[in-house]
C-alpha cells in the first residue's frame, strides 16, 4: 500500500483527496493485465478507457463552460497515481493534455468546441509537436517554417520525438512564422493528422516503448483559422503550456519512484539474509531512509508548484523547474536503489522493478531536460535577486 497521508497537507481540498481514492480504485481494477505487446493498440484503447471514466476530463478545459479552467494538482494526481500502476497508462493520460494545451489556454471558442470535446471524452487522440531534430531545448532555434500564402499558410520542415506521432488525430505545430527573429517569430498550429503534406518519417523505438515518431511536413496547406492565438505568440504560448504540465512530469516521476519504494519496502520484509530479514541490515535500512526522504522532498516540490498554479500564479517556471528537476533525478535514484536491493530480480526483463529502471530516463530529458532546468532556476533566482 502506497503512503497515503501526504494527501492530508495543505496544499489539497476534499475533491482532490477523492480523485485520488477513485483513481487509485480504478487503476487497480483497470490496469492490472495491460499487454505492452502493441503499442499503438493499448495506447488507443487506454485513451478510450480514460475517457469513458471521466478522467481525460481533467486534462482540459470544458468547451462549453467559459469559466472551465485546468487544476494542476488534480492534473498531478492523476499522473502520479497511473505512474505507480503503469507507465504506459500515465503517458496516454498525458498526452491528452500536453496535446490540447495550446488549445485550451489560448484557442478560440470553436477551436476548443471542434478538438476538446473529442479529447476529453477519449475520442480523438492529440500530440504536441515542438521539438526539432537540430532544436529540443532550444526552441527559439526552430527551422520549421509556416508561410503566409492567401487565406492560409504551408507548413514545411520536420519535428521529432513527438509523442503520439504517428497514432494522433490532431497536432499542435509550432513553425517560424517570421514576425522578429528568434522566439518572438514562431506560431502554433492546429494540424489533423490527415491534412495532406504531413506524414510520418519514421516510427522511434526507445527502451521504455511508447509511442514516437518523426513527422514531415511537405507543402503542408492548413487555413488560417487553425492558428492558435496570435501571429508570433508561439513561444510564449509554449511555455505557457510547458509551465501547467511541467509539473507533472514530476508528479509521474514521483509515481514512479513510490512503486519502487513499494516493491522495496515488500522485499527487504519478506527476504531473509543470514538469518534475518534483510530490513534489518542497517545498510538495508540507509537505502529506505534514502529513498522515504527522496519521496517525500518530490512531493513537496510538486505539489507547491501546482497548488502555486491553482492559486492564479501567472508563471511557476522556477517552482515546476525545481519539481522537475528534483522529482526526475531522485526518481532515478530511488529505483537504482530498488534495483541494488532486488539483485537478480531487479534486472530480470518483465520485472516491475526492470521497467521502472527503463521507464525513469526519459523524464529526466523530454519537456526540457535536468540541465535545462537547472538554468531555467538559475535565472529566474538571479533575477529575483536583482528585482526584476
């Protein structure tokens, strides 16, 4: 049984205490045989399954309610709960609402009405697609270009490691527009997956499948009513969009690492060496305190950040950036340990404690790497510092 009583501290209310109760009900009852086998198959019918128990409701806003807004700590919640039941599960959840961010902070009324009432019921499947092969990080860099041509723009250029790709049913693009040099040049696009000119370059395979793919864009015709805000807002719309679900990244790596704590916690009870439990060895018993305290310092840090959000914060870049810094490395630590104390069993391919190890690495790059992270708190620090 997963430590429950963080969800006494201050930074919940009663509805989010009961979204964890039902999720956590609902993920032991749902996710138990989930067959990894075909990625793209379970994926769609996790999405639908989310869908038709109300929790993709979560990951936007409601189209026909103009004071609908996004709860970031229900939002974490949710991906630390379907992190710690499957990994496969939490990244279907999350790409609901990384895909349609865009849409629901800065999309017209019938943007929203047109793509959030599918992807909030589970049934269309939506994709985010910044990174570049030449720019991740470094999105003020973006080659991809959209070009004004009559009542519409041509989309030209690629982007990779898009999550969903090649299984979405609609993409927001971000390409350079060209209204200033550097950040202040890009826009966001709404893009179906069936708009002629977009195809998939190449399906990506990596050691916690799931599924990514390359995307080109060939004289790529879209009207130009599938903008999303305005002409040259692309960059701002994309931290925007990073500064809500950033958090959450770390609130599925906190998942992640509380399974790993779980299964640890079960084995050093249950496995005896030289004729004692193993959670008597005071070595033993460093790793938990090591990993309890790792844990816990996670969850500080995410759920400040998203109660920070829910408060009406405009910007929580350093508060998510040091939830998702801390929340991803520990996480890593914490399931290396859990390794350490499984032996053999920890690396045994099929193990949960095997796929929490591959299943960690990711999050310490995608939605701006550790590095990344650690300047984007660094400069807003000097700046606090200075008063600006």
């Amino acid at each position: 049984m997963a430590d429950r009583s963080f969800l006494q501290w201050p930074f919940f209310d009663d509805v989010h205490r009961d979204i964890a109760d039902r999720a956590d009900d609902w993920a032991a009852c749902t996710l138990g045989d989930i067959d990894h086998s075909n990625l793209d198959t379970t994926c769609k019918t996790l999405v639908s399954a989310l869908g038709d128990a109300g929790w993709l409701r979560l990951t936007a806003v409601d189209p026909m309610d103009d004071t609908s807004r996004i709860d970031v700590r229900s939002l974490c919640i949710l991906r630390e709960t379907l992190a710690r039941h499957d990994g496969l599960a939490d990244f279907a959840f999350a790409m609901q609402g990384l895909g349609t961010g865009a849409i629901s902070l800065f999309g017209t009324a019938e943007q929203k009405l047109e793509w959030l009432s599918q992807t909030r019921e589970g049934k269309a499947l939506s994709a985010f697609a910044l990174s570049e092969p030449a720019s991740g990080s470094d999105v003020a860099n973006m080659a991809m270009t959209a070009t004004r041509d009559g009542d519409g723009y041509v989309l030209n250029g690629e982007k990779t490691w898009i999550s969903n790709g090649g299984i979405a049913d609609v993409y927001t693009v971000f390409a350079r527009t060209g209204e200033a040099p550097g950040a202040k040049g890009l826009s966001v696009f709404i893009v179906p997956a069936d708009t002629p000119g977009l195809e998939i370059a190449e399906r990506l395979d990596v050691v916690a499948p799931h599924p990514l793919a390359r995307l080109r864009f060939a004289d790529c015709r879209i009207p130009a009513s599938a903008m999303i805000g305005a002409p040259g807002a692309g960059f701002r719309i994309a931290m925007s969009v990073l500064d809500v679900f950033r958090s959450t990244v770390a609130a599925a790596a906190l998942g992640f690492a509380r399974r790993a704590l779980d299964e640890s916690l079960a084995r050093v009870s249950e496995r005896e060496l030289f004729g004692a439990p193993m959670s008597d060895l005071q070595m033993v018993q460093g790793h938990i305190a090591e990993m309890a305290l790792d844990v816990d310092a996670s969850a500080l840090l995410v759920y400040r950040a998203a109660w920070l959000k829910d408060q009406g914060a405009p910007r929580v870049s350093r508060e998510a950036a040091m939830a998702k810094l801390y929340a991803t490395d520990h996480a890593q630590d914490v399931i290396d340990k859990a390794v350490q104390l499984h032996g053999g069993d920890g690396v045994r391919k099929g193990h949960i404690v095997e796929s929490l190890y591959r299943e960690i690495r990711a999050l310490r790059i995608y939605e701006g790497a550790s590095d990344v992270q650690k300047v984007v708190i660094a400069r807003q620090t000097l700046a606090n510092a200075k008063g600006d």
